[in-house]
C-alpha cells in the first residue's frame, strides 16, 4: 500500500501538488480520499473546517478569484451571515460551478489584496443582502476595530455607484456607531436608539467616588445608570470573568446601579428594550415609554425593501 506523505492527510489539496510529491493518481482515485471539487481532495479521515472549505475552494477558483461579502468578513474575525455558501468575487464572465460557493461576477474588481476584497468592498457586498440591524452591527465593528475606512467607503459609494450594494450601505451609514467593540453591544445600541429611548454613552470611562475607573457598554449619564451585556465569552475567557467581577464589585462599592443583558435576553429584543426602560424609569426617567411603531420595524427589514421603499416615497 502507497504511503500517503503527511502533508497530504490534513488539509485539501490540488491534483498538480500531490502528483509532484509522488502520490499515484490511482490513489487519489481510490477510497483513501474524497473529491471536494474538481481536482482537489482530502484525505477520508480528515475532518474539514470551515478554513479547510475555504482552502479547498481558493484551490478550484482561479487565482484572481478574492473573497467577498460575509465570507470575507469572517476571515477578517466578524462572526456574521452564514458561513456557506463561500462567497468570492471575479473579474469578466466566468461561469463555474462549484458545491457549496457562490461566485459573484464583475466588470471591475473591487480594491483587493492577495485574499479577498477590502474590507468597505466587503460591507458593501453585506449590505446588499442583509437586514438593518445586522448591517449596523457590522459597519460599526468594523469602524471600532479600524477595519474599514471611511473615506475609502465614501468613495467607492460615490466613484463606483453601479456597484451592488451601495444604495443599501449609503442607507446605512448615518446609523453606524464606530464606539461598538463587539456585536452584541452595537445591537444593543441600535435596539435602544431605534425605540427611542434616551440615547446612552457607550464604552465611555467614567471615574468613580472611591478612585476606580469603570468603562460601562452603556452609560446613561442623567440617570447614573449602566448597561452591560455578558456573552459567552464572559463565562469562558477567565481573564473576562474575573474582570467582570472587579466591575460589578465596583458598581456596588459606589451605589451605582447597572443592568446585565444576557446573550439569550438579547435574542428578545422587545423584552431588551422593555428591561433598559424600566431601569431608566427607577432612576427618574419620566420620558414617553418604548415606541416599537416608528423607527423600530425598519431594523429588522432588508436593506434593499428599505431603499426601494425610500425610492417610492
């Protein structure tokens, strides 16, 4: 039996690459390996990661062939869209087929490097396929990590029009909050924003009675009230834990009240709501409740009903 060199049983590969280290073409034929598309495999044993279909996939597209869309934002660390079908994008009309990949055409390719797309190509790409909400939580993440220009986002909006996907990112623009470090804190700020409920800081430090500096995801200055949301990194990052616990702790040493919104709470966003303004209330907020029938609905619309809407009217 052909031993099949280590490289080759953990990781796709091309059918150039294994047949100039050896490997009979009879064996990548045979049982030991599977057929992920057109010239390239994978060992039968292996057990295929997300990273490993996008590997696969980059092996079976041409060479100028970038990631795009979701698929692009996930390599650049956002957890957002599904993660198949893998999204790329190509210059001309190629048409090619391959499972579990869609290829976006295009007469020009957007700014790009040696992987995917840029990042405001990619949240242009997004947009065009997403809800409100979702569009918000990335742009803004995006924004806070120092991922995505704004300039260079404005001017693919205004130089490159016929792009698609751009009447839907200049939709949401103005909405986008570069202070959201991550993307439960930046739906969370929509959920509050959008129901019209007065508009917290976020992410600012404030200094407390006892000398201590805490840094509160929302920050509701006029009712001295803070906002945190704990996901399940909270849990399962020790560092984060206990940093939690120092929060918390010096929440209650200086009478400083706060709310926590949970993962599973933030899954109920009526419920969100309702819980931030009671919290308001009981510290003096005598504003008008909660309004789900303006603003609200629209953030759980597409971005493209929206525009479409926004045109007619």
């Amino acid at each position: 039996m052909f031993l099949v060199p280590h490289e080759f049983l953990h990781a796709p590969f091309d059918r150039p690459t294994a047949i100039a280290a050896g490997v009979p073409a009879r064996v990548l034929e045979g049982t030991r390996f599977h057929r992920l598309h057109k010239g390239v495999y994978c060992h039968r044993n292996h057990v295929l990661t997300w990273n490993d279909r996008l590997r696969a996939a980059r092996l079976a597209l041409p060479d100028t062939a970038r990631t795009t869309g979701a698929t692009r934002l996930r390599e650049l660390g956002l957890d957002v869209g599904a993660p198949f079908p893998l999204h790329f994008v190509v210059g001309g009309d190629l048409h090619l087929v391959l499972d579990g990949v869609f290829l976006h055409r295009t007469v020009k390719m957007p700014p790009h490097d040696e992987h995917g797309v840029s990042a405001e190509a990619a949240f242009l790409a997004f947009c065009a396929e997403s809800r409100l909400v979702d569009a918000i939580k990335v742009g803004s993440v995006l924004l806070y990590r120092e991922l995505m220009d704004l300039r260079l986002l404005e001017e693919l909006l205004t130089e490159e029009r016929w792009r698609r996907g751009v009447p839907e990112t200049s939709f949401v623009l103005p909405f986008l909050d570069a202070r959201c470090r991550s993307l439960p804190e930046a739906e969370l700020v929509a959920y509050v924003v959008f129901a019209e409920l007065p508009v917290p800081e976020v992410n600012q430090i404030i200094e407390l009675a006892d000398g201590s500096a805490v840094t509160p995801d929302l920050w509701f200055e006029s009712f001295g009230l803070a906002v945190e949301y704990e996901g399940s990194q909270h849990q399962d990052d020790r560092a984060q834990y206990v940093a939690d616990i120092d929060r918390y702790a010096a929440y209650r040493r200086n009478g400083i009240p706060y709310e926590q919104v949970t993962k599973e709470r933030l899954r109920s966003p009526k419920a969100t709501v309702r819980l931030v303004h009671r919290a308001v209330v009981a510290r003096g907020y005598d504003g008008p409740p909660p309004n789900f029938d303006g603003a609200w609905p629209t953030l759980f619309k597409p971005l493209r009903d929206l525009v479409r809407r926004q045109r007619a009217a």
